[in-house]
C-alpha cells in the first residue's frame, strides 16, 4: 500500500446476520467517504470473504438518507423542532413517568434494539424499561425466528445451528444462503459442496433461487405445501425403515408418539398436493438417511408462511430421526456472549401472553403482528407508550396503514434512530444517534461453530456533533427517572479507581443485594466501568458481565481458546474482545459439548411436542390447498436479491441492479397479462394496492409472483424533494394472517391478482 494512502480501518457489514469482517479506506474531500471497501482477511471466520452488499456501504453512511443530527420535538401542527438534550431527555422522562403513574409501566412497550448490525445500544434498553417499569417487549425476530425458537427449546432446549462446511448432505428449506447467506463465506460454501461429487445439496422452494441452481435436488414445492412435502419426507424415513434407531435408543425420548403419527401420513396424497413426484420424494428421503451427516437451514421462505412453527418441528424430526445432531457436519447448539433465541420451552398453554391479544410470548418477545391489537383498543392494559430503537415498525409491521394508525394513537411514541425514518415520522420526540460506522458497535449474532467468534467494532468516523450513543441516552433517561443517583454509582467510581478486580467485588455484591439496581445493571456499568475502558469504548462495558458469563458458562471452550479457566478467563476473555478490533476467538469447543447444552429435564432430546404432533395428525383431514378465482397470484412479500437489504441503507442509488425493486412472474402468466419487461401492473390484496414494474422470469412457478424486501422508502431526489423507490411490502401484508403458534406473519403467501396498466 502506498505510504501516503489513508490507513484501512477495520470494521464489519452491517446487512446480514454473518456480519463478516471488512476494511474500510476513508477519502473524499471532507476525509469521510468510504473510498473503498474490501474483506478482512484478518477477520476469524469471512477471512477476506464479502459478498456485493458489503462494498457499497458508502450509501448506508453518506447516502441521501434524511439524516437526525439533533433532538426533534413534535409541533402540536405536526412538524417537528430541534431542542436540546437536556429539555429531551427531561420531557421524554417526564412524559413516560406520567404513562407509568397513570396506568402502570407495563403499558410503556419497547420495539427494537438493534438490526443486522448494532446491538450494543440495544443491551441498555432493558435498563431504560425497568426504570420505567416496561414489561413488554418485541423485535424483527418475533416476525420471522420465535416459533422456530420455541420447537429448538421444546425438543432440545438451546438454539440450533447447522455445520455447512463439513456436512454430507446440506438441506436449505425456504432459504436461499447464495443471497442471504446465514453462514460464514456463504457463497464458497455453496460452490464447495456444489463442486465435491461425494456431496449433495438438497434445495426445498418454491423459487429457482440462485442456490437452488447449484443444488443436485431442487424440489420445487407449491408455494404454501411445505408442510405436506415435509410430513411425507419423514414418513419415508418411517416406512422405509431408514431411522438411526440405536442413535434414538440412546439420545431421545417421544419415539413411539412420533412413530405413530407419521405411520399415518399419507405419503402419495401429499406428495401430490405439494407438487412433487412421490419417486423424487422417496429419493430425497434415502439419501438424507443414507448421509454420514446432515447440516439443515430453514429460513424465512417457511418461516413466514403456512404451518411456520409446524414446518420448524417436522424439518428437526427429519434430522433427529435420522441421528444427525451433536457431531461434525450435523446440528449443533452454540456458545457465545449472548443467548438470542433462548427460550424456556413451555407448552403452549403455559406460556406468558401478551396483555390484550393473549399471543404468546416466546424468548421474551410479543409477536410483531399483534402489536397494533395491542395499541387500538379501549383494554385497559393497552400499550400507550412506545419505545423504538434501530426499528422502523411502520415499515416492517404487517399492514403498514394499521401499524401507522396504531403509533399515532399512542399517548407517547419516542424514536432512537439514525435517520428520519417513516416510523419516527409519527413520533413525539426523535433522540439521534450516530451511524453503526461512528460509534463502537457489535452484534449478538454469533453462531460458529467449533470456533465461535465475537466481534467488537471501534469507530471508523467520528460522529457529528449532535447524535448521542444510544447507551448514552439510556443512561440520561434512566437518571432522569430518579431510579438511578449519584449515591448508587459513588462506590463504584471509587472500586473502579483501585482497579477491575475490586471493581467486581463491589458491583458483585451491590447488585445482588439490591433488585433495583440489578435491573439498572448495565447503565450502572456503563456510568463506572465505562470510563475506565479506553479509547472511547464506554459502550463495551455491558460485555464485561457478559464474557464472565460465557467463561462460567462454556468453561471448556473458554479455556481451549487461550484465555485459561476461573475467575481471571472472564477477564482475559474482555480485555482480549476490548483490543481486537478484527474480531477473535472467544469459544474453541468440542463437538462433545453440544450436548451439555441439552437443556431438558432429562438431557434427552424430546421428539415429542403434544400440541404439534396433534396438529399435524389432523392435516389429513384439512382440504388441500385450492386455487381461489378471487386471488389467482401468490405473492412473497419481501424476497432477498442480489441488491436489496435491510431499509437502513434508504439512498436507492446503493442498488446497481433492479433499482425499482421489480415484481417477478413467471413468463406463462405475464403472457396471459399481456405484459413485458418494464410494463406496470396494478398489484392487489386483502390489504392495499401498489403499482409496480414487472420482470418475466422462469424463476417463478406459475401463480407465483414475489416483490423485494427493503423498498417503499423515500429519500431526497436531486432536487431534493422525497421520491419513494418501489413498493413496501407491507403495504400489502395482514397482521391477521399469521401462525396459530408463534403469531409469525405469512409474508410469504399472500393471496393477490394483478391488471395490466
């Protein structure tokens, strides 16, 4: 590199869950524009790896985006003023402590905390809900993940991930990792099992996805069938005598109830209804069973869709049954700082329930689709204040017109967000915060496996003045709640100066003798701990306690990872994330340890869940799928493409291909349409209508038709006024049409027609 060149710094993508590691080089001529951007070879697990995404960052951090450098307060006439912190953070106080006097805490709901990339600030919102009394929570998760999340805890009781790089067999369902990726070097992977003739990829979607082009067996399933195509796949392995029975003797409990339920599928029939040859099937089916191992993805493509928390337990019934858990190239349950997705694994009548739908709470989360249930009613439990952070629920919620309704109805609505979102529109305060690449930033997304990694980001620019860091405002809103005082964090001040091991004896017996400020933990840490951390990083000091935890937690994977046993490798292990700025190995585990992580009563994996073994004996008796004449289209509302994202990156100039965000179809029924490329179409539901741009493609099936996800934004056009890009899915979608389980919505499959313009 030349000597003169400004230095690569290094950083991390902030659009997938894979997060891989990147290097930024700063140029322009204010010195902030991304000049370039390449993968870090020196990140643990991308090694160099990025896909397209990634490069055009430069849009996210210096795109027409709408930017908030200061805080807004809304005009009684619907326009907004800029005021200073002090008066917002005062009157946010004020207003949220008048919601919790009145009416309780709990009606005071939180939203957010972080997208793909930055959940650091997220760590302190339950700090800023506990000072107020906040109960209740939700995320993007409880849109897609939860009933997935509540099958993992119910059969095995831990979060399950899959092992692509060693596997036999891979088996993605209702995924496409060639675009969305899910794993580390996804796209690598994909060619490297595609390529090795001793391995096989097995694609289960409705779409010809990128992924399914490189797959030996694409089974091409009627949108909205997954479930038969599934239940018949595991009554092959029934009938056909293919279980690991001795596996199953030593390692699950519930055989006999499954045994007798999939005995009873009709294999033919639902073969036919899913639109898959019965001989393809059967096929499919012994070569699964036949595989030394088994690596298994499902993704959003089932998850927001029919029978979504049904189609999670038979996918896992396929793989149990078939011995494929706790070895390499097989299932696995992760270490890591953070426990996403963990749930208690209750059945289903005794989980907790949201106030006033009575949905299910799973991993702690209300179901995104009854949130405006919630809010539009006269309960008296009804949310009436609301608390979103890094979320834009106007745009993600189902039925985009009711979640509008609903945050304008409430008696209090404050945004914590970079940009002048269409939810912080509707706000009464908007609280500015830096950009993911201006701040010290991490995500919890850390699933690998046998070397998990944690990656700890340091700012790449500094921030404008104006935006605070979001476990700065919760720490002022917490002050100003008054449940937090001088008096509480002077002895820490004071342990924190003699150094970090009288630190954590004083904090250690500080917070679990007092409830109060065990719920205020992480801004107390924030307010003493974090000044003592250099460089800036008072934002890391909620992974102190954390890395402790993992150390006690995953003891062995600690150790092997070079960071030593007891008290001082909870140390080690946070200086280490502290003074990496590539990322770095926190956990090396032995595939032996999956199944210490087995957390239930028995340490058994449970293949029988009651309610859902009944629900899927009754699907013989449900009438097949039928087209109906109203609505001859399917739509899937929200597909990953080679450019689109998450709707943080709102400049549409990111997009190098299908700027307008085109709906597909299959050439058959753009034919009967009398529509070509480029040709618009009004596109209908039970919901709304858009107008929309078609691209023919023998991608689809006949009656499939799919939007893009991350569309329907507005930005500043050359001239400056807003011009919205595309259509938002949700414009489109029904909170109503959800999973009967996990409330999960069927962005997948919703019903629509078309006319030509």
């Amino acid at each position: 590199m030349d000597s003169e060149a400004p230095a690569w710094q290094a950083s991390a993508c902030i659009l997938c869950e894979c997060n891989c590691g990147i290097e930024i080089r700063l140029g322009g001529e204010d010195g902030r524009a991304f000049e370039k951007i390449r993968g870090d070879k020196a990140h643990p697990t991308s090694q160099g790896y990025t896909c397209n995404k990634a490069l055009r960052l430069d849009h996210y951090q210096n795109g027409r985006a709408g930017r908030v450098t200061q805080p807004l307060r809304r005009r009684p006439d619907g326009t907004f003023e800029e005021i200073s912190w002090d008066d917002a953070i005062r009157e946010v106080a004020a207003r949220f402590g008048a919601v919790r006097d009145t009416f309780g805490g709990e009606t005071i709901f939180y939203y957010g905390g972080g997208g793909q990339g930055n959940h650091l600030g997220g760590a302190y919102s339950s700090a800023t809900m506990k000072a107020f009394g906040g109960r209740y929570k939700s995320s993007a998760l409880a849109q897609e993940k939860t009933g997935e999340f509540w099958v993992d805890a119910r059969m095995v009781g831990g979060y399950v991930r899959g092992d692509f790089e060693e596997c036999e067999v891979a088996l993605f369902i209702g995924k496409n990792p060639y675009q969305s990726h899910g794993f580390p070097r996804a796209r690598v992977v994909l060619k490297e099992i595609a390529k090795t003739p001793e391995r096989t990829m097995i694609v289960i979607d409705p779409v010809r996805t990128e992924t399914a082009e490189l797959a030996d067996i694409h089974l091409p399933v009627r949108p909205g069938t997954d479930i038969y195509l599934l239940a018949a796949l595991a009554a092959v392995l029934v009938e056909e005598k293919l279980l690991d029975e001795e596996w199953l003797a030593e390692h699950a409990s519930g055989l006999d109830e499954v045994l007798e339920t999939l005995q009873q599928v009709p294999i033919a029939r639902y073969s036919e209804v899913s639109g898959i040859d019965e001989h393809v099937l059967r096929d499919t089916a012994r070569r699964i069973a036949a595989a030394s191992s088994v690596a298994v993805l499902e993704d959003l493509g089932v998850q927001m869709n029919h029978d979504s928390t049904l189609v999670s337990y038979v996918e896992k019934l396929i793989w149990l049954l078939t011995g494929n858990f706790g070895r390499p190239g097989t299932q696995f349950i992760p270490s890591g700082l953070a426990t996403i997705g963990r749930d208690r694994g209750r059945h289903i009548d005794d989980m907790p329930r949201s106030p006033v739908a009575g949905a299910p709470i799973i991993a702690g989360l209300v179901p995104s689709s009854v949130v405006t249930e919630e809010i539009l009613t006269d309960h008296p439990a009804r949310y009436r204040a609301m608390l979103v952070e890094s979320a834009n629920p106007a745009h993600s919620l189902a039925d985009s017109p009711k979640a509008r309704e609903a945050l304008a109805s409430l008696d209090t609505l404050v945004v914590i967000d970079v940009a002048m979102t269409e939810t912080a529109r509707l706000a009464d305060y908007v609280l500015p915060a830096p950009t993911q690449f201006e701040k010290w930033e991490a995500t919890f997304f850390n699933f690998d496996f046998p070397r998990n990694i944690f990656h700890l980001r340091p700012p790449v620019l500094t921030a404008p003045d104006g935006p605070l860091p979001e476990p700065e405002i919760h720490a002022r809103l917490v002050e100003a709640s008054g449940r937090l005082t001088d008096a509480d964090v002077e002895p820490l001040h004071a342990a924190a100066a003699e150094g970090r091991a009288a630190f954590a004896k004083t904090f250690t017996t500080m917070v679990s003798g007092d409830r109060r400020l065990a719920g205020l933990a992480p801004v107390l840490l924030y307010r003493t701990l974090g000044p003592t951390l250099a460089n800036g990083a008072a934002a890391a000091a909620a992974l102190w306690p954390a890395a402790h935890r993992c150390a006690q937690e995953f003891p062995e994977g600690v150790r092997r990872a070079g960071y030593g046993e007891g008290l001082e490798a909870g140390e080690r292990l946070f200086e280490a994330i502290l003074t990496s700025p590539h990322g770095l190995v926190i956990t090396d585990d032995d595939w032996a340890e999956t199944w210490t992580r087995v957390r239930t009563p028995d340490k058994l994996v449970h293949l029988d869940i009651p309610e859902l073994l009944e629900e899927l004996a009754d699907l013989r008796d449900r009438p097949a799928p039928a087209p109906d004449p109203r609505w001859p289209f399917v739509l899937s509302a929200g597909e990953r493409r080679a450019f689109t994202a998450n709707t943080i990156i709102r400049d549409p100039r990111w997009r190098k291909r299908d700027a307008g965000g085109a709906l597909r179809i299959n050439p058959a029924d753009a034919l009967k349409l009398s529509v070509e490329l480029g040709d618009r179409v009004r596109l209908t539901t039970g919901t709304g209508t858009a107008e929309v741009t078609v691209e023919p493609s023998d991608r689809m099936q006949p009656g499939h038709i799919s939007l893009p996800n991350g569309l329907g934004l507005d930005s500043p056009g050359e001239s400056g006024d807003a011009v919205v890009t595309g259509a938002a899915p949700n414009e489109l979608t029904a909170a109503g049409s959800r999973d009967r389980w996990a409330g999960t919505p069927h962005h997948k499959h919703v019903l629509a027609r078309l006319e030509r313009l």
